[in-house]
C-alpha cells in the first residue's frame, strides 16, 4: 500500500499545528506549568498507546507506523520491542494472559511470548481504507476501539465495544480519528474524544450494560493548543489530553472545561500518556517525528522519544480485558 495512505493517524493535522503553539485564551494565572524530561531515546515514527502494566510494573506502548509493540521496563531502561506486522493502533493487557491489540485489519487476542495472533472480530472488514486506532478497557473488561479513514475522510469512522466472547457492537459513528477513552472512578462518566473535534465528550456510563447516553462536551481545545490525542484520567478524575501539534500534555477539569495544569514536552506531536510507576505517580508521555518537516525537527530534535513528569497527583490502574 502507498506510503502516503498509511501515514499515521493524525499527520494530517500537523499541518495546522502552529510554528510556536500557545495557550493564550486558555491559560489563566492558576495554570500551573511543569517540564517533562526524557525517559526513553527512541525515536519512534508515531509513538503511542501508552498503558501501565500495574502487575508487571512496565509500560507498554506503540509505534503504529513502525508495526511495533513496545514493553519498557523503567528500572532497567530495558525496551523490549516486538513486530506485529500491521500497523498497530492501541494496546491493552488480558486477564488471562497476553495483550489485545487494534491492528489495521481487525482486533486480535495477541500471545507475548509466541507472537501468535487469534483474530477476536474484525467489525470493518468489509470497509476498504480503514483502520484501528486508540482504545481501552472500560471497568467491566470490555475493549472499547476506534477506527479512522486512511484517507481521512470526515465521519467515516466508528468507535466500537468488544467482550470477551468476541461481541462487537458500534456505540458511536460519524468520527473522524478516534482517539482517548476514559472513565471516571464511580464508573458513571466516560469520556472520549474524536480528535478533529477538538473537544473531549461526556457521556452518563451503565456498567452493568456498557450502554452510554447524554452526550455533552466536556473540554473544548483550542486552536492555538493542538488536537486532543490520546488521554488519561487521574485519581481527582481529571483529565490529562495529549495535544498534538501543541508540544504539551493538559490537564483539564471535565465539570468547569478549565485548564488546570499543562506539561510542557519538547515534541511537537504530543501523542499519548499514561501513569506509571510502584506509586502511579509518574506520567509517561509518548511523541512522534513523523510527519514533521526538516525545520521542525530541528526545533524538536527529541520527537519520538518517550519522556515523563511527576506531576504532584497520582493517576489510577488501567482496566485490563476480560472478567
């Protein structure tokens, strides 16, 4: 397939990323600033879907264009890298075992020490031009994932909610590139974003059920700020959005919309971000060089590489698949 077609989810964005991205409108003097440092020298095409493994104590994450999926041990600075032979849009740990992983063609049960893959559905199979991209887990062990148009072609995509029998329902349609997905402590509240939007939604959660009702707009990004990408939630049950093109990761009140503290990264296309660490008091923050221009990676030397803060507030253990 062309180069071009394959290029990752959000490329076509950074076009529209300013040359130095700011937060007038948006910042207020509350806003707290604080400066991510390196962790990891990689270099990834499109770093992403980062996840903390709590019962391993290691982040996992991606490469999409690379065709990579990465386990990274902090304590040792060990980054074990594994082919999956398609792009890869998110990773997830299983309960019983293993990972899931979105790839282009379909959402696969993946076997970390044999490699092997075991197709669990494939919802767009008959759609040509698609592929998967973010997800979770939401605190049933249900997979929740979405797609996105190669071509980007507006409204094209879905988000979709996978059990472990293998049962794929849409939840939502008419999405563009569909991005970060979290849920509140009381399992009452989801939130999740369809990155050309430039806002985070809301959505009333039935976990008993998995059904979502009364959407609303949580946050709204501006334009100066970048796009919202992957996200994660804290134990405040505030949200931490990476924002591409804004070389920044925001922490937002989903009840006001406001801005409450913002980690400075220096990348230019912000992509994911996760808690980690013995405490999950560390945020890992991933990045991508592809797609940038000659300039800007001369401003953003450090693209691709994955980096981390403490950021004063601990985040919450991800929900693995299954029951």
């Amino acid at each position: 397939m062309n180069k071009t077609i394959l290029i990752s989810s959000l490329l076509v964005w950074a076009v529209c990323a300013p040359k130095k991205p700011t937060t007038e409108n948006a910042m207020t003097s509350d806003t707290l600033v604080i400066h991510a440092e390196m962790e990891l020298p990689v270099h990834a095409r499109l770093g992403e879907g980062s996840i903390w493994n709590w019962e391993t104590q290691r982040l996992w994450w991606i490469d999409i264009e690379g065709k990579k999926l990465n386990i990274y041990d902090p304590v040792t600075k060990e980054n074990k890298v594994i082919e999956v032979g398609q792009p890869i849009g998110t990773v997830v740990p299983a309960k019983k075992g293993g990972a899931v992983i979105a790839l282009q063609d379909g959402i696969y049960l993946f076997d970390l020490n044999t490699n092997k893959k075991t197709m669990i559905c494939s919802p767009e199979k008959e759609i040509d031009n698609m592929r998967f991209n973010d997800g979770k887990c939401d605190p049933a062990g249900r997979f929740w994932v979405g797609s996105l148009n190669l071509s980007f072609k507006t409204g094209a995509a879905s988000l979709y909610r996978v059990a472990e029998g293998g049962e794929c329902k849409k939840m939502i349609d008419n999405v563009t590139v569909s991005n970060g997905i979290v849920w509140t402590s009381d399992h009452k509240t989801m939130y999740y974003n369809d990155s050309p939007t430039r806002c985070v939604k809301a959505y009333n959660f039935l976990e008993q059920t998995g059904e979502i009702t009364n959407e609303r707009v949580a946050v709204s990004i501006p334009e100066s700020m970048g796009v919202p990408d992957g996200m994660t939630i804290d134990s405040e049950d505030k949200l931490w959005v990476a924002q591409w093109g804004g070389h920044r990761v925001g922490r937002w009140d989903p009840l006001t919309g406001k801005l409450i503290a913002e980690v400075l990264v220096p990348a230019l296309n912000v992509s994911s971000c996760a808690f980690g660490g013995p405490d999950l008091d560390i945020l890992y923050i991933t990045s991508a060089k592809e797609g940038l221009s000659a300039e800007q990676l001369k401003a953003y030397p450090e693209s691709g590489s994955i980096f981390k803060v403490i950021p004063g507030v601990k985040g919450i253990k991800a929900d693995f698949w299954g029951k």
